[in-house]
C-alpha cells in the first residue's frame, strides 16, 4: 500500500476560518483531510460504534491476500448483510472507504490507515 493516510475529525472547530486563513495565504500548506462536525452527538450520528468498529476492521483487513465482499465481512462481524452495507455506505458517503464492484459483489477499501479527532481548531 502507498503513503498512509489520516483523516481528522474536528469538533467545534471553525470551518470558515481556516478556509478564510488558507484563501488568503495566512497558512501555509493546506490541511491534511478533515472532516468538521459541530458537536459529538454529530459525530455519533455520522460515525456510531459499529460504523467505527467495521472501519477498524477494513483497515486490519488490508493486509489479507483476498480482499472481503460486503457479504463475507457480514459474516465475519456477525452482522447483518443489509446493515453492514448501509453501513458502508455511510462511510463511502464520508470519503472514508472506496467501493468497488466485481461481479455481483461489493468490495469496500479504507481511503484511510486512521481517524484523529480533535476539539476545537487544529493548528497547521
């Protein structure tokens, strides 16, 4: 796999100022990927234990030989199919995990290696 990737999560962080301080050259380099939400019931909506735990999942995964289709991570989870495909939606939604379709099968890579998540302003 190539250089590894980090999401970060702000809560209560001030997304028109830092867009403010990078249109106008007062930071140097752009932020890494962030994702802002307001509060950690926000959070929670986006991001629930179980959506979390099947990231972590993904992300050990990546090692394996042969990728899983939605089904067979189901399986591994004892999960429902259709949860764990809502599920990955969700974070397909959010930019976390890439889906690809082979066949009749669903297969769901991590765009990520981790989640940081920080309060208020992340300083560049």
């Amino acid at each position: 796999m190539g250089k590894k990737k980090a999401l970060t999560i702000i809560i209560g962080g001030d997304l028109e100022k830092d867009w403010d301080n990078l249109l106008s050259n007062k930071q140097t380099k752009q932020p890494a990927s962030v994702l802002y939400v307001e509060s950690f019931e926000q959070l929670n909506k986006l991001l629930s234990p179980m959506r979390l735990d099947l990231f972590n999942y993904l992300i050990s995964a990546q090692g394996e030989l042969k990728p899983k289709s939605v089904s067979q991570i189901a399986q591994m989870l004892n999960r429902h199919q259709e949860a764990i495909s809502r599920d990955i939606g969700q974070l397909a939604a959010l930019k976390l995990v890439i889906l690809k379709k082979i066949k009749q099968a669903v297969y769901a890579y991590p765009n990520y290696d981790s989640i940081n998540i920080r309060t208020g302003k992340v300083k560049g």
